[in-house]
C-alpha cells in the first residue's frame, strides 16, 4: 500500500507541475508567433477548459495574497498535517489512506510552486462556473476531499 501511496503523490506532483509549465510554454509561444496550435483537443471539448495562465499570489479565490509568508506557512503546516495523518493511516492499514494521498499529491504541486515561483499558476476554468480559475493540483485537492467524505460513510 505505501508504494501505491507514493506513486499516487508523485504522479500527481508531477502531473501538476508539468501540465503548468507546459500551458505556460504555448502561451508564450502564443504571444511570442501569434500561431496557436493545440493545447490539448481533449480539454478543449470537456466541461474543463484551458485558458490563459493567471498567477495566483494567494490561497482560493486570492485568499492570503497580501500575506504570502504566512500563507507559506499555513500551507507547509497543512502539507505537514496531512502527511503525518497519512502515515498514521498507512500504520493503521485504513482505507482513507488514498484520498489522504490524493489531497498530499494536490497540496505538494501548489505548495512546491508556490515555495519557488511565489505564486501558483491556474489555467483551468469550467463551463459551469466560470470565474473560478485552478489546476491540477486544486482539481486533485477536490477529489481526494471528495473521496475521504466517500470513505468515512462507507
């Protein structure tokens, strides 16, 4: 289980982290050539969309962006905590161990660009709810809370 756990968070981490340097490559191809080419036709037809990069200085919705260290450290604080619920799941053998993993591999892709960028880059937005723009990352964070509120009623 702990190998599965481990793959879960570093695919996620690196499927975070590559989709956004990938976006923000052909944007910048984009605005370099004016030539669009294809970010990818299978986003382009689904319910979530691919748009122009944002950096978000701050938590959801720009919370905490005038305080980025303190932000910093709620987020590592957050990481730390759900790591360490991790392990004592994993010890535990409990079946909320994946979607822990799922929210770790979400908050680590933020928590790594945000440690090393100063921001996090959001470029998916859906049909439904248009003014909120997020990630992979975010996306995973979702899921994986989704999954726990599954798993505990279950």
């Amino acid at each position: 289980m702990i190998f599965l756990v481990i793959g879960i968070v570093l695919l996620e981490i690196f499927i975070d982290l590559y989709t956004k340097y990938k976006v923000k490559k052909h944007y910048e191809i984009f605005d370099k050539t004016g030539e669009t080419g294809s970010v990818s036709p299978v986003l382009k037809r689904s319910w979530i969309r691919i748009r122009r990069p944002i950096l978000n200085n701050g938590a959801f919705l720009g919370f905490l962006k005038r305080k980025p260290v303190l932000l910093n450290f709620l987020t590592g604080l957050s990481v730390l905590f759900i790591l360490l619920s991790l392990i004592y799941f994993l010890i535990e053998k409990d079946s909320i161990s994946i979607p822990l993993a799922i929210v770790l591999g979400g908050g680590l892709g933020n928590f790594i660009e945000r440690v090393s960028k100063g921001s996090v880059t959001d470029f998916l937005h859906s049909k439904l709810i248009r003014k909120i723009v997020f990630n992979f990352a975010d996306l995973f964070i979702f899921i994986g809370g989704i999954f726990m509120i599954i798993s505990l009623f279950f």
